[in-house]
C-alpha cells in the first residue's frame, strides 16, 4: 500500500504523473547504482586498473532483475547502509570472481550522488518536454486574445484596462525564463561524482584522474575539477528553479481561481460533464484542478527549502544532509511536474469568456478611465491639479452610486475644457489598453524562429 499522497493509487494523478515517479522507482534507482559502477570498472579497465574481463562481466551483468533485491534489503537492515548490501549481491551475481573489482577505489557517495544526477538528468529531459508544451499553448492563447478586452486590477480592483492576450503573454514571458533558467543550471547540475573516501582519490595512482574523466564520459555527465561530496549548491540551484516553475504555475492557477469566481466569471478551468464541485451542492463548479496546482506549488516551495539546507555541511562528508536529499529530490521532481502537467491541461481546456470580461470592463461605468481624464484634463490644468478636480468625482460617483460621466459633465472645471464627445471617449476603455497588444506581439515574436 502507497504511504505517500503521491504514491496513492486514488490521488496519485493530482501530485504528479507516472513517466516522472517511473524515474525513481527502486528498481531505476537501484539500475542507476549499477549503471555508476558499471561506468567505473570500464573506465577502470580501460585503463588497466582493473582486468578487462573483469569490467566485461560486471557489466553484464549490472542489471537491476539480476539482483536478488531480498537479500539486499535485509542486508541494508542489518548494516544501515545502502551501497555495501549493493556490493555483495552484484558480486554474487558476476561469475569467476569478477565481484571482487566491483565499487575499486570508490565510495558510497560517489555511487548515490552521481545516481541522483543521473535521476535528475531523466528528470530534465521530461520537464522540457512540458517547458514546450508551455511555449506552443500559451503562445497560441496570447495570439487569440491579443485584443480580448478585461479589467486590469490591482490589489483586487479594477486599475486599468488590459488585454486577456497580454496578461497571458506576460505567463508565457516567465515560463521561457525558467527554460533559460534550467538550461543555465544543467552544466553545474549534470556533474559525476568520483573521488573516493574524502574526495582525495588517494587510493589511486596517476591515472585517478583519467579514469574519472572516462566514467563520466560513459555516463554522459560532466567531470568536475574536484570532488563535491560537501558541495551540493547544484542540487540546491536546481530544486530552486523547479520550485520557481512550480510557482508560476500556482500564480496562473490562483489567477484562474479568481477570475472564476461567480462575481467575476472570466475563465473558468476546463469542465467536462461528470466532474462534481461539491458533494452537497449540486450547483457548483469548483476549480478544483487549480486548487491542486496552488497545493503543489506550496509543498514545491517547502521541498526547496530543504535544498537549501544543504549548502551547510561539515568538514569532508555529512550524510545528515544525504539523507535529506534522497528523499527531497525525487519529490521535488514529481510535485512540479504535476504542477506542470496539471496546469497545461488547465490551459488546454481553458473556457475564456471575452463577453463577461467587457461587461465587467464596464462595471464602473467609466470609472476605470480616470486616469485617461485626468491626463486629458491635465493638459489644460495640470496633472496635479486634474488629479485632485477627477478624484473628487470618482468618490462622489462611488458614495452616492452617481454615474461617474454625468458628475464630470456637471463639473465646471471638467466641463470648461472636455466636451460630451471628448469624455465619452476618454470612457472607453477599449481605447485605453495602452502597448498591451504590441508587447504581446513582442514576446510571440520572440519566440518564433527564423
């Protein structure tokens, strides 16, 4: 039975999907020790550190089914360690006494950082899928609704008038930073780690070196000009960019919830017959799939903290940190492609509503374009002085539900210098959305390719 929510067999598709938990599944993770040590003796034997033949059956027989997983957890019971228990199985399973150059001159943490790696390796390749995935919907909604009128707002009220296409390119402008972002970090990320028991490699000869480079050739990772047992600032630069990205997709959510609720009801997330808001009230339709993204952004964000912890560790190795990273890396992984994953099918199956965002554009009746009458009345009396003459007849118009047209027209400094046809104008916020439809084109064009 799963313990963990993202495990469950009944909520599991709401915390992440089943290609990223594949990742670190036992079996990947204990086929990924394998795969290091296999690297390591034919690096080895390339080198003649250890015997050819040696290398030639470790790696055939360095596959995970060929463990005897039993035995192994025992043993990692017994001895509370992980990688020894891995040394005696895979040597029991090679043939003519080629165990015994298993694991040579290497230390557990060489194993497990550089299969962590690894894991994160197959992990980026599956978020920059969803990172395109992102470029061609959010693009595609921010060309539709380039000059789809609604109320900008700010502090939750109505500010200015803004377009749906450009509040959706401003997500699509966030999203290829965090590509930027995470193809940054790979280079400090997609390191190996080999450098034996506090990172001397002492316990080898003149080719260390080389035989390090060659391993992580084989493993398709960078080499480091020296051990990082108690450097792991590139796990920490990663968790944070995924948490980032898990973030943008909770602020595209939350913005989903509230312009969804019934006073507004601008977008709504995707609905399809069947899906039930509530158990008692029949009449609702909750956005509960943003309610998941914002649960899984939160939780993201907690996860990189713990990534942060471990840029604090002691002398040549802490496995007080380790051990907090097996467990954070895998589920940081998980909840943002959840985030990820849920939050496309979010926008996918958006419903956008263009009709209730001019009517609700409207509902002022014109206050909204104060700004565009005090600086047309501005010119004639200055903006300080505009701003104090149009103020005055916002508030009238709020405190005593008077249409804010009529006061401007009643008013004589208005009126001594804005005709009926010049404020009707000034009123309409379809004339006010100021670049919005150029800086959307800016950033569609940014990303089209020659």
């Amino acid at each position: 039975m799963a313990s963990h929510i993202t495990d469950s067999v009944f909520l599991k598709d709401l915390y992440g999907t089943d290609e990223m938990r594949a990742i670190f599944e036992d079996q990947s993770l204990l086929q990924k020790w394998l795969d290091v040590e296999v690297a390591l003796a034919q690096a080895e034997a390339a080198l003649g550190v250890i015997p050819t033949w040696a290398a030639e059956e470790i790696t055939r027989k360095g596959r995970a089914e060929l463990m005897d997983v039993v035995k192994m957890k025992a043993q990692i019971d017994l001895t509370l360690h992980p990688i020894v228990p891995l040394i005696r199985v895979f040597k029991d399973a090679c043939a003519d006494g080629a165990g015994e150059y298993i694991h040579y001159g290497a230390t557990t943490q060489d194993i497990m950082d550089t299969a962590v790696v690894l894991q994160s390796k197959d992990a980026i390749a599956i978020i920059e899928r969803r990172l395109a995935d992102f470029e061609s919907v959010l693009a595609e909604l921010a060309g539709k609704y380039r000059d789809t009128l609604m109320a900008g707002r700010t502090h939750g009220q109505h500010a200015l008038p803004i377009t749906f296409g450009f509040k959706v390119a401003v997500w699509l402008d966030e999203f290829r930073r965090h590509c930027a972002r995470l193809n940054d970090c790979k280079p400090r990320l997609l390191v190996g780690q080999f450098g034996g028991a506090v990172g001397t490699l002492a316990s080898f000869d003149a080719d260390a070196l080389a035989v390090r480079a060659r391993m992580m050739t084989l493993l398709g990772l960078a080499d480091s000009p020296i051990t990082w047992h108690v450097a792991h600032d590139g796990f920490a630069e990663f968790a944070n960019v995924l948490a980032m990205m898990s973030g943008t997709c909770g602020k595209i959510a939350a913005e989903i919830i509230a312009l969804q609720k019934t006073e507004v009801w601008e977008v709504e997330e995707p609905f399809n017959e069947g899906k039930v808001g509530s158990s008692t009230m029949p009449h609702k339709r909750n956005p509960m799939l943003c309610e998941a993204i914002v649960a899984l952004a939160r939780l993201s964000f907690s996860q990189s903290r713990n990534a942060l912890d471990g840029l604090i560790v002691a002398h040549e190795r802490d496995w007080t940190y380790n051990h907090m990273e097996w467990a954070y890396v895998p589920e940081l992984c998980v909840l943002t492609d959840g985030a990820l994953s849920l939050t496309l099918r979010v926008l996918r199956g958006l419903r956008v509503h263009p009709e209730r965002m001019r009517r609700n554009a409207d509902a002022l009746q014109g206050l909204m374009m104060s700004e565009a009458v005090m600086f047309a009345l501005g010119q004639f009396v200055g903006k300080q002085t505009a701003h104090d003459i149009v103020y005055e007849c916002a508030m009238k118009s709020i405190e005593h539900e008077i249409p804010f047209r009529q006061l401007l027209l009643a008013d004589p400094a208005v009126a001594r210098h804005l005709t009926a046809a010049q404020i009707d104008a000034l009123l309409d916020p379809a004339r006010y959305t100021g670049l919005a439809a150029q800086m959307t084109d800016a950033v569609l064009n940014a990303g089209r390719h020659p």
